[in-house]
C-alpha cells in the first residue's frame, strides 16, 4: 500500500509541473489565472516599431548631355543640353543650339549620362575672358566636383591662368515607376 501511495504521489507531482508550465508552446508565455489559462507571445523589440517603407518598383532610366563649342567674332558660344534621352540625340541638339548664336565651326567637346558637366575659361587681369586660351568643358559625379576640376583643367591648360567656371549642370537619371 505505501508503495502505492508513493506511486500515487510521484504521478500527481508530474502531473501538476506539467499544469505549471500550462502548455504554452515555445515562444510563448502563460498569461491569465483564476483558473484562467491562455499563452501569448513573447514581445520581439519595442511596440513602436514600424516596418519599412516598401521600395517603389520601376527602372531608371539614364539622361545625357552634351556641350558643344564654337566661336564668332573670336567669342566662344555654346551648345549645353541636358536630360536627353540618347547621346546622338544631346549631340545634335548641342551642335544645334551652338550654331543657332551664329557659330558656324561647332563641335561636341563632351557627350555624358547621369552626370554633371562644367565649362571653364581663361580670365585676362581684368576678368574678361581670354581669348587666347583654351576653353575646358568636363563631366564628373557632382555639380562641385565638376567645377573644381574644370577649373584645375583650365588653369593646366592655359600656363597657371585664372580661370572662371562660366557653365555648370548636372543629367540626372529619370524614374520610370512599374
């Protein structure tokens, strides 16, 4: 009888841990009582967290510019489209708009895409421009990076002179959206 009895004891003893945990799955906590019992899950991070914006789905799609150069009367002109759709299609318009201030000897000095481009002159001591010098016309990643380095271009170009940047614009990329 006593064996029974310890029997008895050890099953009811398992029993009741079993009723402890309340057999909530992993991941989860009991909550409740008063005989009340039910399983929640554990809180991952803050309440206040929000998801992310979802990404707009869609292509980008690459502009180009281009500069043209072509002088009149010994004054240099030029020819500065951007957001073109192809590199024949800035070429021929920079050539166009060139020639359209009276230049006749127009030429494509820089064709580029998803870029910003600037022009530089040579400057006499009384900051006119120097018609002498060799005008510069350079494409880079930024409107500032592009000016600085048109002005580096035209100070190496034109033995130390000063320079002055006259043109500056960046062909940026056109989202098309799905």
């Amino acid at each position: 009888m006593k064996l029974c009895n310890v029997c008895l004891l050890l099953l009811l003893s398992i029993a009741f841990s079993a009723m402890a945990e309340q057999g909530c799955p992993p991941g989860h906590y009991p909550i409740g009582g008063q005989g009340v019992a039910a399983c929640a899950p554990i809180p991952q991070g803050s309440s206040q967290e929000t998801a992310p914006a979802p990404r707009p789905l869609g292509k980008w799609i690459k502009t180009w510019g281009a500069i043209a150069i072509g002088t009149f009367n010994d004054t240099p002109y030029y020819g500065v489209p951007t957001g073109r759709l192809s590199k024949s299609e800035a070429s021929e318009d920079a050539l166009k708009l060139c020639a359209k201030k009276g230049p006749v000897n127009c030429k494509i000095t820089l064709t580029y895409f998803n870029q910003c481009a600037a022009i530089a002159e040579p400057q006499t001591s009384s900051g006119e421009i120097d018609l002498r010098g060799n005008v510069v016309s350079v494409g880079k990643e930024s409107v500032e990076a592009a000016e600085n380095y048109a002005n580096e271009e035209c100070r190496k170009d034109n033995g130390g002179a000063q320079c002055k940047v006259i043109y500056k614009k960046c062909s940026e990329p056109i989202f098309e959206p799905l």
